[in-house]
C-alpha cells in the first residue's frame, strides 16, 4: 500500500513490498513532504488505508494505491468519483479493477453506487474491496480543496471537469506503469459522455472503453470506485484538522481565540449543518480556513457578505485605472470585454 503527493503528470514511485508514504518530487528521489510527517511517522489508517493516521492538514493533493493484485490479466477498471458539489473538502477519485475472469464473483460482493448505501455499509465494501488482494485492487487520487481552488482561480482558468479528467488520467497511468494490464475501462460519465468517451478511447486505443451516466449503478466494478472514492472523503471530512486552528485573526492562539467550529456537515450546500458553519466562521480579514472551496460561488457570496472589502489596486496604478474607468458619449454602457481591453468607440477616423 502507498500514499503519495505526486503531481498528476507524475510517474508514482510507491513501492507495494511494505506500507509506506512516499513524496516524490521527481521519478528518481522520494523526499517527505514539508507538509506531513516523514513516513515513518505516518502510516495509513488502519480502517480506512487511504487516509493517513494520524490524520493531519490536507494541504496537497496525492494519491494512493492498493497492493497490485497478484492474479493474471487482463483485468477491467472502473473509475467514479466523490465530491464534485461540495463547497468544502476534496474532491476524491477512485478506481477499481479485477481479472476479467473474475467479473462473475464480483456481481456477488455487493458493490452498488456508494449514494445509495449507507456508512455502515460502505466501510464493509471497502474491508471486501482490501480483503482479495490476489484479485481486487484500488486507487484513489485525493484533490486538496486549496487546488481545486488555485486551479479554477488561476489564468487561464482549469475549470473542474478538466481537473476530474486529469486525476482519472493520471491513476489509470499510474497502474500501467505498475504493469497492469487493462482490457477494459468504466467511467462514469464526466458531462457529456460520447466525446469523452472519443477523447479517451483515443489515449488508450487498445481498451475497450465505456462511459456512460449512472455507471457506478451499472457496473459492479464502477460501484467498488464509487465506493472507495466515497469513503475516502467521508473520512477526510469527519476527521478534518485544521491547517489555521484559530478564528479571529489569532493565528497562535496567545490571545484566546475561537476554534473553527467542527461540525461542518456534509460539505454540500444545501446541508443545514454546512449552511451554518459558513455562516459562523467567516473571518472578515481572511475568509475561510482552507478547507473551503473559494472558487464556488457559495463562498464568494458569502465574503462579501460578511468580509472586508478589498481593492488591489497600486498606488502607482490608480491614475491609468481612472482613466479606463472614465466613461462618456459612446463609451457609456459598452461591455465588460470592451472595458477590459481599453476598446474605445470613436466619431471619426
């Protein structure tokens, strides 16, 4: 088994003889990662192999891997994710994969879209989806909300469906070069399902390639991602520790400062418990701690709401931005793109 924080165009360098967490900056020298404690400190949970234990601050992303099953290809994949909606936590993708001679044993396991099971019932998946490493494998690749967030933030923009493309490229890569060998892959769907489906059936033309809606409901081996991504999150956001431990500006907490509040709920909107806690926990200089997804509109609503407002303006620049800002006769009411290219009508030429 294997943690890592490798970029998603990275080879991952884990090794599958012991437990360990590797951090590999490049394909040739692992090194710890400045944000968690050196391996030999942290070892995955015990219940839940995917999340380390002692949990710490999610700072980057990284991904993990399931002992390679020992049993002979080629094998069938299935890749499903959780965590696409939610305003707060990582966005987590899994895959699973089997011997496709053994696609008969596994319709019996019990596997199913983890949104129609509950607690109790995926965590005994996950035990079942650990406990035939001769013939059943996983991997998930975790994204830290902070990168979520730079990414849709930066210019240009990778908006989410580009970042849910990257992560499942970048986990079926890194079981290749493990030496599995894939016949055939389930994805569910990610948008529109014919042109993803193209886009991936031109990287890996030799596999047969499905992506379909409702796939962890179809296929047994989708379930078992849908189910290892899942429990992966829930983890994550029921033993979440904060990277900044104190509200109100009191970043050491000498002062006595209040403590974000841990009863965060779900992460999804719509949830009272999640409602309340972005509620409760803005503060007005830095916003929210980083758990929270600052490029979904919920938060943006949120801080200028409750947040001070801000203007990144230089000195130096203000004459220039006046100027630009300054509009009359036909400049009145142009729009936004006109504005920002300093696109002006005139009379005459």
């Amino acid at each position: 088994m294997s943690l890592s924080t490798t970029e998603p165009n990275e080879e991952s360098q884990e090794s599958q003889a012991s437990t360990l967490l590797d951090f590999p900056t490049d394909d040739t020298t692992p090194v710890p990662s400045p944000s968690v404690p050196p391996s030999s400190d942290l070892v995955p949970s015990p219940s839940v192999p995917s999340v380390p234990h002692p949990i710490t601050p999610l700072r980057h992303s990284y991904t993990y891997h399931s002992p390679t099953p020992t049993a002979e290809g080629p094998y069938i994949l299935g890749v499903d994710e959780a965590g696409r909606g939610p305003v707060l936590g990582p966005m987590v993708y899994g895959v699973a994969y089997c011997p496709l001679a053994w696609k008969e044993e596994l319709e019996d396991l019990g596997f199913a879209d983890s949104k129609t099971l509950n607690h109790a019932a995926r965590a005994g998946l996950l035990d079942v989806l650990s406990g035939r490493p001769d013939q059943l494998g996983w991997s998930v690749r975790v994204l830290a909300p902070q990168d979520i967030s730079s990414n849709m933030l930066r210019r240009p923009p990778q908006n989410l469906n580009e970042q849910s493309r990257e992560a499942t490229i970048h986990l079926i890569n890194a079981l290749l070069s493990r030496g599995l060998k894939i016949s055939e892959i389930y994805v569910d769907a990610l948008g529109p399902s014919v042109p993803y489906q193209a886009y991936l059936s031109s990287l890996y033309p030799t596999m047969d390639i499905t992506v379909t809606p409702k796939a962890d409901s179809k296929y047994k081996i989708v379930g078992a991602a849908s189910v290892a991504a899942k429990v992966t999150r829930d983890a994550w956001i029921e033993g979440w520790v904060f990277e900044e431990e104190y509200l109100d500006g009191d970043l050491e907490g000498g002062r006595g400062g209040k403590k974000w509040g841990e009863n965060i709920g779900s992460g999804y909107p719509s949830d009272p418990k999640t409602q309340a806690w972005l509620r409760d926990s803005v503060e007005p200089t830095f916003g929210y701690p980083s758990l929270a997804r600052f490029s979904w509109g919920t938060v943006r609503v949120a801080l200028d709401k409750a947040a001070h407002k801000v203007e990144w303006i230089d000195d130096g620049e203000k004459t220039l931005v006046n100027a630009f800002q300054t509009a009359t006769g036909h400049d009145k009411g142009r729009s936004a793109v006109a504005r920002d290219l300093a696109i002006h009508s005139v009379d005459s030429l």
